[in-house]
C-alpha cells in the first residue's frame, strides 16, 4: 500500500522546521556533516498497512543510535534478559551519550544502560555469530523483516568515516575491556559497531520498525511475532526512560512517547497498541537529538494526545 501524503502533517512538519535554525548537523562523523539542517519528513505506519506521510520520506539516512534498540532486541533474543543484564544496567544517566564518567564512578563499571554508547557497544559485542559478517548480517535480516524490506543494508562511506574517527567509542571499549566487561578485539567490535550505526534506511522503513513495537513485536501484516512480546516491552521502557539521553525526562514531560533518537537525526517512534513513528531531521539540539524532529513530536503528542501517562 502506497504511503498518503497527509496536510494535517504537512502544517506541523512547516511549524517544526522552524526550530531547525536553532541546530546544527553532526559532524564528529564527517560523513554526515553533509547533511541538510532544513530536512524534516515524517512517516506513520498503521497496524493495517495503511501509511501518512509528510516531507522526502523516501530521503535516506543511517539509523545510528536508533539501531541500539534493535540491537537490544536481537541479544535479549540471543542470550535472554538475565545474561544480558549481567554486562549493562538499567538505569537511566544524566551524562550525554558518550560520557565515559559513570563508568569510573560506579562499581562493577558496567555500564548503565544501553541506550548510551557504553552500553551499546556492551550489547554489540553480544550479538551472535562467528564473523563480524555473520553478525551485521543477522542484525540486518532482522531489521529487514521488522520493515519487510529486504534490501536494507549499510552505508560504508559513513562506516568508514566513523571507524576512522571513532575514538572516544575504542576508548570506551578498552577501559569496559580493562574491568571483563568486554573480552573482544576492540578494532573488529568498533567495525561491527560502525556497520551497525551506518545501518541506512527511510522514514517509511523506520514508521514500519516502530509499527512492530508498538504492537508488542508482532507484525499484524505477515501475522507473525517477530520478538516475544517480553523482549517488544524492555526496548520501549529503554525508548522511554532513556532513548533522548539526558533529555529523557523533558521528552517524557513533553510528548510521551517510547522513542529513540540518533544523530544522523532519525526518531523512531513506537506508541503503544497504535502506530510507528519515523521522523528524519539532521539540525541536533545541545544533547544529540533532532530539534525539529523533536519538535514535531511534540506538536503530534499534544494535536493527538499520543502521552501515555
Ligand atoms: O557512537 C556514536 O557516537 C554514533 N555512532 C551514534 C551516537 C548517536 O546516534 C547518539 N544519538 N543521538
């Protein structure tokens, strides 16, 4: 079914994309400080296949932090809860997500959740499979049946520029690896790492991705439960108490919604029972998120009354 352009969204994505002067592209991974700051599309995927939408929701972009949730959810698939919760807390950190100062200040040091890149990498190393292959290719088969998009894979241009610039992540995985939380050849966990976050998609595929959450891990479309429901429920407690970082709690306040943001500027967003979200708008806010994507967020929780609380 093909995706409707919808006016009702189209007046709020013009409102919100007001706020993208106020943000600034990232660009410690140089590859993606060619994207435009004025971007800003929306796209939302019903349990029945039906799809709105507004802006280049066509446009791709790399998933970056979004893909932590899924990576979250194929280990907890992979090594069940109890084991995965032995190496990464869950608790949520006022830090920004590449802080490497809780994991001096807490004992053991592992980190405490895995939404920040700690506790990403944790959960990266986790991922099963022989080869650094062998695991990109079951996270992507994964993604790709969440989206029922088969062709889904990684940009390498942006991999490469942040293998090559990833320093602050390598220097996350000796000092985890210095205390046994990591015991994997640092260079082939930040490939795996970087392939991950390069993991490149559209609005459409990531509103389908959020679809598959919001009902609780099942496709309505194929009928069948891509995850148990248990593992659907961690990932959105994740997007809600920690998916902004150390704007998680505005975020709640304000809009509500289990979401995940990352800094190529993707949203992915999951409401309960209803619908997926995806949103793409590079201009970042202070703390890594979209600004107008955030924006928009809001603008559609309060229109719509999406809050769960
Ligand atoms: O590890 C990094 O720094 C990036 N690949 C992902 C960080 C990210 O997306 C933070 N989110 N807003």
């Amino acid at each position: 079914m093909a995706c409707q352009s919808s006016d009702e969204l189209k007046v709020l994505v013009e409102e919100a994309r007001t706020c993208a002067k106020s943000g600034k592209v990232a660009d410690y991974i140089p590859a993606l400080g060619k994207a435009n700051p004025d971007d800003l599309s929306i796209a939302i995927y019903y349990p029945d296949g039906r799809c709105v939408s507004a802006g280049d929701v066509e446009k791709k972009f790399t998933l970056q932090s979004v893909s932590k949730v899924i990576s979250l959810a194929l280990v907890l698939m992979d090594r069940g809860p109890d084991y995965v919760f032995e190496h990464v807390g869950m608790e949520p950190t006022g830090e920004p997500f590449n802080s490497i100062g809780k994991l001096e200040t807490t004992a053991p040091s592992k980190p405490l959740n895995p939404m920040i890149n700690s506790g990403a990498l944790v959960v990266t190393h986790m991922i099963k499979g022989d080869t650094v292959e062998e695991r990109l290719q079951r996270l992507l088969s994964f993604i790709q049946e969440m989206a029922s998009h088969t062709k889904i894979g990684y940009n390498e241009e942006i991999a490469r520029s942040e293998f090559k610039t990833a320093h602050l992540n390598r220097a996350l995985c000796y000092f985890l690896k210095q205390h046994n939380i990591l015991d994997e050849d640092v260079e082939q966990l930040i490939d795996l790492y970087t392939k991950q976050c390069a993991i490149e998609m559209n609005c459409l595929d990531l509103a389908r991705i959020g679809m598959v959450f919001a009902m609780d891990g099942r496709d309505p479309l194929s009928g069948k439960q891509i995850m148990p429901v248990d593992v659907a429920r961690i990932c959105k407690t994740f997007m809600v108490t920690c998916g902004m970082y150390n704007e998680s709690g505005e975020f709640a306040i304000k809009i509500g919604i289990p979401a995940k943001s990352g800094v190529s500027g993707g949203i992915m967003g999951a409401v309960p029972g209803r619908f997926g979200i995806g949103i793409f708008g590079p201009a970042l806010g202070e703390k890594g998120n979209s600004v107008a994507g955030m924006r928009l967020l809001e603008l559609l929780s309060k229109n719509y009354q999406l809050s769960m609380f």
